[in-house]
C-alpha cells in the first residue's frame, strides 16, 4: 500500500495548493486588517496583502489548522461536484471553459487527474480477482499435483539456467543454490504425494473397474504424465536456448540487451510484476506528454489552439477514462461484466466526439474524423507507455 499512500500524499499536496492559489479575494464576513503583510513586508489594505496573497490575520493555534484542512477539503469537494457531473456530461463544455479563463468553478485538470490515478489504482487492486482454482487444480488431487509439479521443474530449470550464467564466486549463485533446493524438496514430495494417492486409486478400483476399461484408464493417465512431462521438456529446452545464446552473446534482438532484461523479469515474476504495478501508477502522468505531439497534429492547421489547450483537452479526457476504468471494474466484480464491457467499447467514442466538437468548436464531420484519428492515438499512447513502464520495471 505504500504506492498508494504516496500518490495520496501527492494528491492532497497538489488539492491543498490548488485551494490556496484560486481562492477568492476576500469575504463579505472578512475582518481588513490594517499595517504591514507579515510575509512581504506590503502595507495592508484590507484581509489580504495585494502583493503576496497572504492572509493578514496570522493564526497560531492547532484549532485553525484543523479548521483549515476541513476548509481545503470540502472546498476542493464543491468544486468536484461541479467538475466531474460536467466531465462525464459536457465535457467539451468543461474544457472550454476552463481554457477561456473560467478557473476558479473547476478543479484543476492535473489536479483532478492526479487524485482520479490514486483513486483508480486503489479500486483496481480492490475489485481484482484472485484467480480461483477449481477441484481438480488443488494440490491434494492428481491433477493439482501433476501441475505444481510441472510449475515446480519450469522454476528450478529456470534458476539453473541463471545460475550458468554467473560467474563462478558470485554472491548470487549461494541464493539460487538454496533456491533450487527447496525446489527440489518440494518436487520431491510432490512426487511421493503423486505415488500414494495413485496407489490408492488403483487399489480401490480394482474391484470396481473393469480389466479393459482399467488398462485404457492407465494407458489414458500415462499419455497424459508424459504429454506433460514432453510439454515441460520442451519449456526446459527453449530457456536453455536463450540462456546459451545470451552467454555466447548471440543476440538476435534489434535492442541490444533486451534478451538479459527478459532473463531477469522471468527469474523474478513476482518483483516484475509488483515493479510494473508501481511504475503504472508512478508514471501515469506521461500518458499527458505523450499524446500531446498526437493532439498537435490534429490540429496543425489551427493556430488558435495552443499546446496549453491541448493539455487541458488530454489531461481531462485522462480523468473520464479513469472514471470509465473504475466504473467498469466495479460492474465486473459484482457480476455486471457485460454491461461494462459494454461501456468499455461504445463510451469511449462518443465521449472523444463530444469533447472535441465543443471544446475545439468544429463541426460534425471534422468531429467524426478526429475521434476516429483520437481513438488512434489513444491506441498509440498506451503502447509507448507499456512499452516505457515494461522498460523501467525489467
């Protein structure tokens, strides 16, 4: 959780400076404090210095602290409610109004994508299933047993093959070492496991199970232990090869290295796997700056339009899909996996058309166009940002 709780922080930093740079010049209920401003030196004029912003009234107790978080918080709360009904319904609207100065009604856009990211990690690691195993895949049945088995051979051929690859002396030879024996403690009683309870099976079918019908059954059983005895060679012999090819450095790959970056994740799965989940998070930002080029193109011909409006037009388009993503993996954990793949397939487009003909100010066709062009580059953007989030977890 401590990925979380890092962009939370993110998150409420981010909320709270936002509050304090848009908020409204004074109240109607304010006290005008009158001398200098505390922070610049500035004569006052009334309950904030012109020069800085800052407060005249200066507070010093632990009371007004609180009051002044509960005060950042429900601010920033109003201004969502404003925000996201008008993301999810008008959202060219929103960022047409946003662009045009009207900044203080709104959440910010980074503001409101960086706590939308948190909040769609958080409910994306709450509503993922755990894969369920069936009867038949528990260790304590054949066929349970039989897979275990077979995972445990991939995994200890694969520190096998690391192992080859270090030099002779190298500290991490003494943790594979230990590694492959467990391995091959737990085969082990795999294996005798598998031996009893095939005993016992076959002494309680003797009696019941025809001698034809007995023979096709073993025959069966065999076929099948050495199909994936045969499978798993096959695995045992492919690792082998790329091992002995990074070793002799034949690489075949157009990136240099990618095959020792491969070795790496598959003798780690699970760091991999864990890295790439932060990284996701961590570098979900660069979603904006990668689909900004894209957006240009788009309208290269339209010099109105500045980079700035671009940003604007991603980055709350980012927070619908965000929203759309925790929608639909809410409706899959509570059984409504078809209407949300629904969602996933058709909102997506109308919402692009929408945005793009009211906040850009085009007409139906040039609409139409774009969205199937957005829908392109959104395509594009998500396969640089695996490509970067797969490169910095290996």
């Amino acid at each position: 959780m401590s990925m979380e709780i890092e962009i939370a922080t993110d998150v409420v930093a981010e909320a709270l400076v936002v509050n304090e740079v848009e908020k409204t010049a004074g109240t109607s209920h304010a006290i005008h404090a009158h001398g200098s401003c505390a922070n610049c030196g500035t004569s006052l004029t009334g309950a904030y210095c012109h020069a800085c912003g800052q407060a005249a009234h200066i507070h010093r107790s632990l009371l007004h602290m609180a009051e002044e978080l509960l005060h950042g918080l429900f601010h920033f709360e109003t201004k969502a409610w404003r925000t996201i009904p008008a993301l999810i319904f008008k959202p060219g609207q929103l960022t047409r109004n946003y662009i045009q100065g009207q900044r203080t009604r709104y959440v910010s856009p980074l503001a409101l994508f960086l706590f939308l990211i948190f909040v769609m990690f958080f409910v994306l690691s709450l509503t993922a299933s755990s894969p369920v195993d069936s009867i038949s895949d528990k260790p304590q049945t054949k066929t349970g047993i039989t897979k275990a088995l077979q995972k445990n051979r991939e995994a200890m051929a694969t520190l096998e093959a690391a192992k080859a690859l270090l030099p002779a002396g190298d500290d991490g030879r003494e943790d594979m070492n230990d590694g492959i024996k467990e391995l091959a403690s737990d085969i082990a009683e795999l294996e005798a496991s598998l031996k009893r309870l095939e005993s016992k099976e076959s002494k309680e079918n003797k009696d019941q199970v025809p001698a034809s019908s007995a023979g096709l059954a073993a025959s069966e059983e065999s076929n099948t232990t050495a199909d994936v005895n045969k499978k798993s060679d096959k695995i045992n012999d492919v690792l082998k090869k790329i091992d002995r090819k990074i070793t002799e450095g034949k690489s075949s790959s157009i990136i240099p290295g990618i095959e020792k970056q491969i070795q790496h994740a598959i003798k780690n799965p699970e760091l991999t796997l864990y890295k790439m989940k932060s990284n996701a998070s961590k570098f979900a930002f660069m979603l904006m700056p990668i689909s900004l080029p894209f957006l240009w193109l788009l309208f290269i011909f339209k010099r109105k339009y500045v980079m700035f409006d671009h940003a604007v037009f991603s980055l709350y388009s980012l927070c619908f899909m965000s929203i759309l993503l925790m929608s639909v993996a809410i409706l899959g954990k509570f059984g409504f996996g078809i209407i949300g793949a629904l969602l996933f397939v058709f909102v997506p487009p109308l919402h692009m058309f929408s945005q793009l003909k009211h906040a850009y100010q085009l007409g139906t066709v040039a609409s139409l166009w774009r969205t199937v062009a957005l829908l392109f580059v959104a395509l594009c953007s998500l396969c640089i940002y695996a490509v970067l989030v797969l490169t910095m977890s290996v």
